[in-house]
C-alpha cells in the first residue's frame, strides 16, 4: 500500500516476481487490492485495513494502527509465515514496525538502512542512508560489520574492503566521531582502507562505505539527482541539431546500457540490518521494476541467511 504509485504498480512488481518462481503474498485493503488481483493469480492476499501514509510520524503511526499493512507484514515475518517483507512506504515507519514487532539481532545498537550504489568498478554497498541521523563512533563500526557481511553474502566479495566517508583521506580528517571510528576500524578485524572522500566511493575504492545516516542520505539522494540530471540535459541536447540527432541514434543502445548501469530500480531496495528478520525498504518512487528487484533482494538475503550471518559476525 506504500509508495508513490501504490497499489497498481506494486502489484504489477510482486507478480513479476511470483512469475520467477517466488511465493510471493500482498497485504494491504482487500477493495483496492481485490480488482488488481483479478488480473494478477499467482498472489496470494492478506487484508490489512489501515494504511500509514508518507507523511505521518513513524512511531506514532505504527502505534496507533496495529492493523497498517507494515505491522501486518511485520507480524507474518516474526510468525514464519513469511520469510522477508518488503515496502516502499514510509520508510520511517518500516523501521518503526520492524523494531517494534521484529525486533533487533540480539547486540545490534541501531539497525542500519543501506543501498547499492553505482560506481566506475562494480557496485559498493553504502551504508546508513537515513535510518539514523544521530550516531555514536560504535555504531559507524557496527554498520562497517553489518555491511561486510552483506557485501560478503549478498554481492559476492570475499573479503570486502571497508572505507569510512570524510572530508578528506588523512586519518585526521572528520568530526570526532569519524576520527574516533576510523581509529576503531583501523584495529579491528574489517579490510578497513581508510577514510574515503566522495570521488573514492564512486571511483570503486571500497565494497562497502559507512556514514551516518544524515551524511549517507543527503549523499545518496545527491547522487541520484546527478545521475537524473546527466541524463536529462543529454535528452535535451542532443535533439537540438542535426548532427545530434543522427549521433543520438549511433550511440543510444550504449546510453541505455550506461542508463540501466546507473539506474537504481535495477537495485530495487535494501535490507534493514540488525533487524530479527529480513526487511527490504523500496524507494518511494518505485515502480513495478524496482519491486520485482526488491522482492529479489529479498529472497536472495533470505537463501544468503543473511541475518545469521551478521549474528555471527557480531558474536566474533
């Protein structure tokens, strides 16, 4: 029920997905779902009759309807009934229902939200994007655990390198909780490469790069409005002349693949880690091809067992 094109294109995403194989169930409101399901018989529907909406308090909202479709998901997930749930609502209040129905790994201080970002190399995993905006030097060291088990697990690295984003290489650099984590990593047991300026995470120079959560959102959304902006003057542009035009068609299979390189549907969403359970957060814009990815994303960290692993890890 959450996202800006919900439920239509939600729906469209989840059977996508039912059709590669993945038991895939719907909750929401059954008289908005019901006519969309009709068309759709591979999944199955669990009602829900209350909705949190994008712009409401998380914690209040989960709360106060303990029938919203996130805490429904949320329950089914803790009862086995399912093994990941995953929305594009209000990512707030995601995090709010996975705390409060879920819970935390035992050991986890705060979950963490990440993403996979596009760089020069191979994706790098980046990590806190908005979950937490407050954060202590051990919980920068605890995201850096969590993420190297999911570059490990997830994206296949063996022994992922693990940057910390600053204002500059030198140890030195960063406020006093970067210096004070970096110090941290330096002696532990991560592939830790140092601090890593902006150009070095897209560069590739890490698998996975630990901010606090306000830092990481505000990066990552400026992130995507660079790449939309590329690609929106080039729209513009290159149909203002002839030669333009005749050079658009030479290369526009190259600028689709560089286009569907760069585009963040193809990642479709990110688990919550530190939460007892698999919980993928969907951007809000998502539409059906971003669900289809997150639901994969979703069972690919189910089949990793992703959240034994990062028990593991913490346990080490």
């Amino acid at each position: 029920m959450g996202g800006d094109h919900a439920p239509e294109q939600v729906v469209l995403g989840a059977s996508r997905a039912a059709e590669r194989g993945l038991d895939v169930t719907v909750v929401g409101q059954p008289e908005r779902l019901g006519p969309l399901l009709e068309d759709h018989p591979r999944l199955r529907l669990v009602p829900a009759s209350e909705v949190i909406g994008m712009d409401e308090h998380p914690a209040q909202a989960v709360r106060s309807r303990p029938d919203a479709s996130m805490n429904v998901c949320a329950r089914l997930c803790r009862r086995g009934e399912v093994d990941a749930w995953v929305s594009a609502g209000n990512s707030g209040a995601v995090m709010a229902a996975a705390l409060l129905v879920q819970g935390r790994i035992r050991g986890v201080a705060r979950p963490a939200l990440g993403t996979v970002l596009p760089t020069r190399r191979q994706p790098t995993y980046f990590l806190d994007v908005g979950a937490n905006v407050d954060c202590r030097p051990d919980f920068l060291v605890q995201f850096a655990s969590m993420g190297a088990v999911y570059a490990e697990r997830i994206l296949g690295r063996s022994l992922p390198r693990v940057g910390l984003l600053s204002n500059g290489e030198e140890e030195t650099k960063g406020d006093e909780r970067v210096r004070e984590a970096h110090e941290r990593l330096r002696r532990g047991r991560l592939n830790f490469v140092g601090n890593l300026e902006p150009k070095d995470v897209l560069a590739g120079e890490a698998d996975v790069v630990v901010a606090d959560g306000f830092v990481g959102n505000v990066a990552i959304k400026m992130a995507e409005a660079t790449a939309e902006l590329l690609f929106g003057v080039l729209r513009e542009e290159i149909p203002r002349s002839m030669a333009g035009k005749l050079g658009g068609l030479l290369i526009r299979s190259r600028v689709r693949r560089i286009r569907r390189r760069l585009d963040w549907r193809e990642f479709g969403g990110a688990p919550l880690l530190g939460i007892d359970g698999v919980t993928v957060v969907a951007h809000g814009r998502s539409d059906a091809r971003a669900i289809e990815n997150a639901v994969r994303v979703a069972a690919q960290a189910v089949e990793a067992d992703l959240v034994g692993k990062i028990r593991e890890a913490l346990a080490r």
